[in-house]
C-alpha cells in the first residue's frame, strides 16, 4: 500500500474538525453574553427607580436652610417630627407574628396535603385554591364588620389574624409543593429505623425544608408588610398605623413634601433588603436528591 493511500485513509476516518469545536465554543460565548445582557437589562429597570426614591431622600426640602447638595436633614426630621419609629415597630410587630404563625401552621398542613391521598385532603386542597384565588378586598366589609362586634377594629391583634388568614392558603401550598420535592424513601428508612410519623416528619422532612421554609416566611413578610389596602380600613388611631399607612399621611390635598416621603420609602426597604441579603445563601435544594445512595 502506498504512502498516499495511508494518508487518504487516515484523512477519511469520522472525527470532530477544530473549526467546529471553535465553533461551538463561540456560539456558547455569544449566549452567555446574550443572557448576561439580559440580566444587566433587567436589574437595571430595577434599581433606576430605587436609586432615584434614594437620591430624592438626600436632597434638601422646600423651606430648608442647608447649602449642601446632599443631606440627611430628611431622614432626622422624620424621626424627630412625625411618627416613623412608631409605625416601624407596628409593622415589625405584625409581620413578625404573621410569619411565625403562618410557618408554624403551614409546614404540618402543607405535609398532609403532600403525604396525603384521600378524599378529606383532596376537598381541603380543593377549598385552599378556592380560597387563594378570591382578592382580599371581597372579604374587606365582612371582616369589618365582624371584627368590630368583637372590639378588633383598629388593633394590631386583628391585623394580625387577617394577614394570617391571606397568607395561609398560598403558604400550605408552598409547603406542600416543596414537601413533594423531597423523596418518601427518605421517611420510609426513618420508619424502619422504628421512628414515628411525627418523628420522621419533624427529624427528616422539617430538617431538609429549609428553602421551602425560608420561602413561605418570605412570602408571609412580604404581604403583610406592603399591604395598604387592609391596614387602611381597619386602622382608625395614628399610634397603631403600620407604615404604608402612616406613609400616606405625608400626602396633602394642596401640596406634598416629596423628600420626606422618599426618606420614609427608603426605610420601608430596608427591611426586606435586609432579610433577602441574609436569607439568600440558604435559598439551595442541593443535597436532597444525593441522600438517597444508587439513586
């Protein structure tokens, strides 16, 4: 066989050319760049309104005798003039308590509503979306008028209940969602092991809900917080108004002091800014799915 035979031999064997990995390799790159450009977009849209309430705050108000471009004579004039620290802790009260209770509740309804098939848990679901898909605003006047025969009109006890109420639903089915995430081997080799439903639940399932609890607290935190609406019906007396409530006494009928308003936005954020930077890290369902060995 000759020499150039070999090498037309050599030259026809199926193989991935250079050019073609290059290739490939480029069109990842550009992807990654259309995505990046995306997310740059995106968290651009986001944080120019944020900026803007921000550098609003630091400017000096009509009537203010600073020659600074930048100040903070907004943010001490509403601590020492109007009611801020008091609807800050009205709304760092009942949000604390919304969440705990709602989480408390949630995490063993949710368990049943994954774990369990019959026709009581299906019924209970069935009323849970039922409940989840009506606005709050329809329940707004029976509440009312409710509460005011039981003395919970303008207290914090019955803001309480109703974000209680508004967040159960939606916070069994994040439960019962993340629940069915997690594999029932995992409780069926805590049974075997001679532990109880209970125990398996609390020792096994609880432990490897964290995500799924973070996000339940999350979303209980955040509709009670921003909520308006609510506060603004029930709520009558300025030493129990929460923050969005007290926030809109800012606004006149003739004129509106804008920096003071955007001083008090930016502390209303700071709050979830806050617990989302702390919380973000432990937002991970890794290591689930490796604790069953072979699977």
């Amino acid at each position: 066989m000759s020499v150039e035979t070999v090498r037309a031999s050599a030259q026809s064997v199926p193989r991935e050319p250079g050019s073609r990995r290059r290739g490939m390799q480029e069109a990842e790159l550009r992807g990654r760049w259309w995505r990046f450009l995306l997310i740059l977009i995106i968290t651009a849209v986001v944080l120019v309104p944020i900026a803007a309430i921000f550098l609003l705050s630091l400017q000096p108000s009509l009537g203010s005798t600073t020659t600074s471009e930048y100040t903070f004579e907004n943010f001490t004039n509403i601590f020492s003039q109007t009611g801020v620290l008091t609807w800050l802790n009205n709304s760092l009260l009942v949000t604390f308590v919304t969440v705990i209770v709602s989480v408390v509740v949630a995490a063993p309804a949710g368990y049943v509503l994954s774990r369990g098939r019959n026709k009581l848990v299906s019924g209970f679901s069935l009323v849970l979306f039922i409940v989840q898909s009506l606005p709050v605003v329809t329940a707004v006047i029976p509440l009312f008028i409710l509460f005011a025969q039981l003395g919970l009109v303008d207290t914090l006890l019955g803001m309480m209940i109703i974000y209680v109420g508004a967040t159960m639903s939606v916070a069994i089915w994040m439960m019962a969602a993340y629940y069915d995430s997690i594999p029932i081997a995992l409780e069926e080799a805590a049974w075997i092991d001679g532990a109880s439903v209970a125990g398996g639940f609390v020792r096994v399932v609880l432990r490897n809900s964290l995500p799924g609890i973070l996000s339940t607290a999350v979303f209980a935190f955040l509709l009670s917080w921003n909520d308006y609406l609510v506060a603004l019906v029930f709520l009558r007396s300025s030493e129990n108004y929460v923050f969005p409530v007290g926030l809109e006494t800012f606004f006149q009928q003739n004129a509106t002091a804008w920096g003071p308003v955007a001083a008090c936005a930016v502390i209303m954020m700071l709050p979830p800014i806050i617990m989302f930077a702390v919380l973000n890290k432990y937002f991970s369902v890794g290591g689930i799915g490796g604790s069953l060995a072979g699977r």
